[in-house]
C-alpha cells in the first residue's frame, strides 16, 4: 500500500510518499514541498497546487491519502488559507479516486512520537527513527507531511 501524507499550506505544501510493506514496516518513497510564489493571486497559487500535486498522484499512484487537518489556529488569515489549500487538496485526491483520510495533529504527534503535546522536534526525530533516515526529512513541512503518512500507516488496516 502506497501512502500519500500532505501538511496543507497556499506557500507551501509539505508531501511525502511511503509504501507500507506487511504490518509495520514502512519505506520511504519521495518526500519535499510543492511551493508557490507569493506574486501569484491567491487562485493561480491553488491552480498551481492542484496541477502539481496531480503530478505527483499519477506518478506515485497512491492508495490512501492522509491529510493533515486544522484543529487550531492563532491566526484567522492563515486558517482560512490553509482551508483553502485543504479543499484544493482534497478535490484533487478526490478527482484520482484516492481514499482519503484526515488526522488533527494532536493525532498525529500521538501516532509518531506516543505523545499527543510532543514539541515540531520530537516529530521530527521519530520521523527520522521511525524511517530509519540518516536525517531529519527537510524542510519541516516535508517532514510534517512524513508524519501523517505515518500515522496513516498506523491507523488503517
């Protein structure tokens, strides 16, 4: 089964590709960001996020795509883009009939690091162990992304 795990954002859209093997064993497919350009208009930056990001699906061809969703926010602005990239992001899954699942972060930070509070670096290091990785994935949203497919990977039978 091939895993699909994205950390929505309009700049930046962290992605990352894992193949789930048996049980519990997990390999590293691809990882990194689809980026746009803050010169463009809010739409073309969508436009731009769906076109990539349908790349990626055909090339890939995942089973399920795990989708990081918004469960708090500080800033109203920020929220509503991320909602945005979100919607983009799950019509698009939705378009290459993927199965879709959505996880909060805390569910996340509780499936890759066993604590629901664990702090951006803590993830990050158990992204890195769990992978089996000489490194910790960058940049951060690449290895946010990583952490979803992994909670996926541990949440679905």
């Amino acid at each position: 089964m091939i895993i699909l795990g994205i950390d929505p954002g309009t700049a930046i859209t962290g992605f990352g590709f894992l193949k789930k093997i048996g049980k519990n064993k997990l390999e590293l497919i691809d990882y990194g960001c689809i980026k746009t350009s803050k010169d463009l208009s809010t739409a073309e930056r969508l436009k731009k996020l769906n076109k990539d990001l349908g790349s990626l699906i055909k090339k890939n061809k995942p089973d399920t795509i795990a989708v990081e969703d918004i469960f708090f926010f500080k800033n109203l602005k920020t929220a509503i883009k991320v909602s945005q990239a979100r919607g983009v992001i799950l019509l698009t899954a939705s378009k290459h009939n993927c199965r879709i699942e959505e996880y909060t972060p805390l569910q996340v930070k509780q499936a890759v690091a066993c604590y629901g509070r664990a702090d951006k670096k803590q993830v990050q290091e158990m992204v890195k162990t769990i992978l089996n990785l000489k490194e910790i994935p960058k940049p951060d949203d690449a290895a946010d992304a990583l952490a979803t497919a992994i909670c996926c990977a541990h949440s679905i039978k």
